[in-house]
C-alpha cells in the first residue's frame, strides 16, 4: 500500500518560506481575512521550493531530463557560442516549466563539467523559441563518459529572475544529480549529440532525472506522438 510523504524542500528555498511566513503574521496582526490569503501562499511557497527523490536509470548512454515540465520544442538549434562547442546545428530538446513544476534541475547524463557561461540577457516568456538566444542564461558543456558532448542551458523566463547553478568546471556528475534550479517558472534546454534522435514528443511530460530524453546506444529514429 502506497503512502503519502510530503517532499523535502529543496535548502534556498527555506529564507522564502520564513519571509512568507513572517508577512503571513503581520497580514494576521493587521486584519485577519487577509492573513489566511498569507497562508496559502506560504504553502505555495513551499510547494514551489519542494525537492522530491528522483529514481534515475543507470543505462550509460542514456540521457535523461534535467527539469520537470513538458517537452515544448524539439528543433535543429546551435549550442550556445560562449561554451566554446562546435557552431554546428544539434538537436535541442526544450523543457519548459510553469510556476507548479518541480524547479530543481538535474544533471542529464554521467560526465564531467567541462565549461559553463552565464549570460546576462532579458526576460521575455521562456515558451517562445527567441527565450533560448535574448534571455539571461546559464550554459553547461557536459561530457559524457564515452567522450559524446552535450549542452545544458537553463534559460530565465518571464517570471524567473534567478537563475542558480551549483556547478563548476571539472565536477564530475552522476545522471539525474541536482545541479541547480531556476526561481519561478523557466525553461531548459538539452543540446544533444550529433547524430542522436530524441526519444520523446512534443507536448509530452517530462519528469527530471527520469524522464529518458535519449539514448547515444541507440539507432532508433525520432519518435512520433500524438494526443489521445
């Protein structure tokens, strides 16, 4: 039988929940109606913040969502110039997130961080293809264990003013390890390697650290999908 537990909320999220929580007091203190409006948004505050165990496949070759969120995009895009990889169109998968979804990001694959670039841009809605070249940016150039390359850009969004990586170059990784998370509905894109078919749909839900994005092993062709 199936229990439920409420998830661990994720460390930088705690200063907001007390700051919630102390607005939450004073809204009592000043006219009451207006505290309970305080308490659901602390509660929202911590959902939001919420940082539940992920079960990753192990499989090498595969690579596996960073964020939770649903596929928005899956088109031929040019990884990020500042990470110093080849100007070369690869498939890029985009996972967009709304303020409801899990916000920590995970590592795709086991690698090592070989550059990472943050990039200070604008803000317009993540959802729209031109978030991944205008918007503030933080690119990861990770390396697989087979020496494939693949990039990891976390992308603000029109809401999301943070973005928070806690990597740095050379940290070697484990596939579905938590890597960061962007405050407050955003986007990540997945650059993969040359010659590699996604193996999910657009429109399709994707879940961090689980959700199987690729797989370098394999020579299967890009999947279809449709809405049922």
């Amino acid at each position: 039988m199936s229990t439920f537990t409420v998830p661990p909320i994720h460390r930088d999220g705690w200063r907001f929940v007390a700051m919630f929580a102390v607005a939450t007091a004073v809204l009592f203190w000043t006219w009451e109606p207006l505290g309970w409006i305080g308490v659901i948004l602390t509660c929202w505050c911590a959902f939001f913040f919420r940082d539940p165990a992920r079960v990753t496949p192990n499989r090498q070759g595969l690579v596996v969502s960073p964020a939770d969120g649903v596929v928005q995009m899956i088109q031929p895009a040019i990884p990020p110039a500042e990470l110093g990889m080849d100007q070369r169109p690869l498939t890029r998968i985009s996972v967009f997130m709304n303020v409801f979804d899990v916000h920590v990001n995970r590592s795709p694959i086991d690698g090592e961080v070989v550059a990472m670039a943050y990039r200070p841009g604008k803000f317009v809605n993540a959802a729209l293809d031109k978030a991944s070249e205008h918007n503030e940016r933080q690119s990861i150039h990770l390396r697989a264990l087979d020496g494939l390359n693949i990039a990891v850009v976390q992308i603000a969004g029109l809401v999301a003013r943070r973005i928070k990586c806690d990597l740095t170059s050379g940290r070697s990784l484990r596939a579905g390890e938590r890597i960061g998370l962007i405050r407050f509905g955003s986007r990540v894109d997945v650059y993969l390697p040359d010659g590699v078919s996604p193996l999910v749909c657009v429109g399709q839900k994707a879940v961090a650290g689980e959700t199987v994005l690729a797989d370098t092993k394999a020579d299967e062709s890009a999947r279809l999908g449709e809405t049922r």
